[in-house]
C-alpha cells in the first residue's frame, strides 16, 4: 500500500516458489511495513524491499545505505523464467551473483524484457499501477514514498 491508494499483487509460485515463499514470509513477519522506494529510475522501475536499512520503523534505517541490505532469511537461487518483465511485474532485485536475492524487489513501469531470464519474476500488479506510476523518482528520492501495510489477502 502506498500513501495514495492500494496497489493489489498476484504473486506467481508457477514462475518462482521459492521467492514468493519468502516474500510472503517477510510479509507475515511485517518486514515490508515502512520500507522505502529507494531507487525509482523514471520509465524503468521502482526498487524496495531493503527490509535492513531501507525500514523507516528500525533504528538500522539509513537512506544513504538503503539498497545495501537484505533481511535476516538466507539469499535465494535464482528462479529466471520466460515470464515477461512488462509493465506490472514484480522481479527480484540481486547483486552481479545470480543467486544474491533476499528481500529486495522492483516494480516495472514499463516493459523491460531485456531483464527477462536475468531475474526472477514473482508477480504482477493487477491493481493500482496508477499509484505505482507516482512514485517519488531519485536514487534514493528526496523524501521517499514508502509501503506503509503490505499484506496477504489470501495464503
């Protein structure tokens, strides 16, 4: 949920169960809660998901390391797939080692299939990509948009 509106996401364990198994655990556990949009690169993407440094809610926060951090659970193997990086999708963000991601996450503004097979898609907005669209842009934004609840609505 961004400040503006809700932001509904199918998330795709036939494309990468085992990053929607952590994305959804980090979701119970209320480590998105406070997150900020940390690099939003205009007509590319939006990237979130430092659960570490990226959390306004924690001690630990620093705008200037946002992006560095992870949360607490094991990096994940990549689950690339011929899943399109069109506007909407949810793909995780990692360093150069395929294997790298955590908790990080970027949502495409438009479509950027040149990711496709380099990162693992594990879901799309099906809602409110209007209030994705005005996120704050910067790498980081001066003042950054954040998720205030993100939430399962099913399990």
């Amino acid at each position: 949920v961004l400040k503006d509106g809700i932001v509904v996401i199918e998330t795709r364990p036939d494309l990468a169960p085992n990053h929607v198994t952590q994305i959804k655990q980090l979701i119970n556990d209320k480590q998105y809660d406070g997150v900020v949009f940390h690099r939003v690169i205009e007509g590319f993407m939006a990237q979130t998901g430092d659960v570490k440094f990226g959390n306004t809610s924690k001690d630990s926060y620093n705008i200037s390391r946002a992006g560095t951090g992870g949360s607490s659970l094991p990096d994940i193997q990549a689950e690339f797939s011929d899943a399109n990086h069109s506007r909407g999708a949810l793909s995780m963000a990692r360093s150069q080692n395929p294997n790298s991601a955590n908790s990080q996450f970027f949502i495409c503004f438009k479509d950027a299939s040149f990711l496709d097979q380099q990162y693992s898609i594990w879901g799309y907005v099906i809602e409110g990509m209007e209030f994705v669209d005005n996120i704050k842009l910067g790498e980081p934004p001066k003042d950054p948009d954040k998720i205030i609840k993100m939430e399962l609505v099913s399990k």
